[in-house]
C-alpha cells in the first residue's frame, strides 16, 4: 500500500520559521479572499442537501469562483445527495456489502472533490491561504515578555 508522503507545511509556520517561498505561491503572494458579489442560484433539480451543500461552498469557500468552479461544485452537490440516498439504503440492508462497497467510493469520490474545491486544511495551504491561529498560553508569555524588555529598554 503507497504513503500519501507528508503533508504540505503550513504557511504561517513557514513564516515564522522564515523558509516561506513567495515564488512558489500563486502570484507570489497568498491569494486574496474575494468580496462576495450577488448570492449563487443552485441549479435546478437539487434536493435540499444539495442545494444547502451549493449555497455553503458559495458562502464559504470566497476562493470559490461563480463562472469556473460552478461544474465542479454542483458534481459535488449531487454527490452529496447520492451519499445520502445511498447511506440510507445501507442502514436498510447493513448486511448487503456491495451497498457498503459502493457508499466507500463515493465517499472517496466525494474527499476528492471537496479536496480540489481547497475544502481540507492541506489544500488551503497549497492553494495559499494561512489559517487564522489562536495564541497560546506559551505565545503569550512570550509576547508579554518582550513587551516588558521593550518598556524596560525605552526607559
């Protein structure tokens, strides 16, 4: 069985860390979270979890884009639905393997298009985004500390 190898480093630990490569970055800066323009119509047909899956992604996900991303985000929407008709069928006959089988590929299926739509913590640092990080207690003292040499030293 192949290893998926190890994940991409996070760009805010690479900032700290000071190995951040801007030219290996879109345009060599993270990309810029754009403004939400009017609200996305989901196509028509989708049952109501695809439609709350298609109008998530678009609030969501403001890297999302409305003209070339719309294929890629209504095959997931429908894969949504097809889990959830599909997961039924499996709690009906839990003893029916390939129901089981099948729901295992379309979840598959389903990680890999939420993957390309930059919807997992790994792809949004390929992508470029740096996710928000809370301060520890350690950070903290740690920042107290210098903000004390810095009072001290100006004096």
């Amino acid at each position: 069985m192949a290893t998926a190898g190890r994940p991409p480093v996070p760009i805010e630990r690479k900032r700290q860390t000071g190995t951040l490569r801007t030219d290996r970055l879109p345009n060599g800066e993270p990309l810029a979270l754009r403004e939400p323009t009017e609200p996305v119509e989901p196509p028509e047909g989708l049952s109501t979890k695809g439609r709350e899956f298609f109008i998530l992604v678009y609030d969501s996900g403001r890297w999302i884009s409305q003209e070339t991303d719309r294929t890629l985000v209504t095959l997931t929407a429908e894969l949504i639905e097809e889990r959830e008709q599909l997961r039924a069928l499996v709690i009906s006959n839990p003893e029916d393997y390939r129901l089981r089988s099948g729901l295992r590929e379309l979840e598959k299926a389903l990680t890999s298009n939420l993957s390309l739509l930059g919807f997992t913590p790994a792809d949004r640092s390929r992508l470029g985004f740096a996710e928000i990080k809370k301060e520890n207690k350690l950070d903290a003292l740690f920042r107290k500390q210098a903000e004390h040499h810095a009072r001290v030293l100006s004096q």
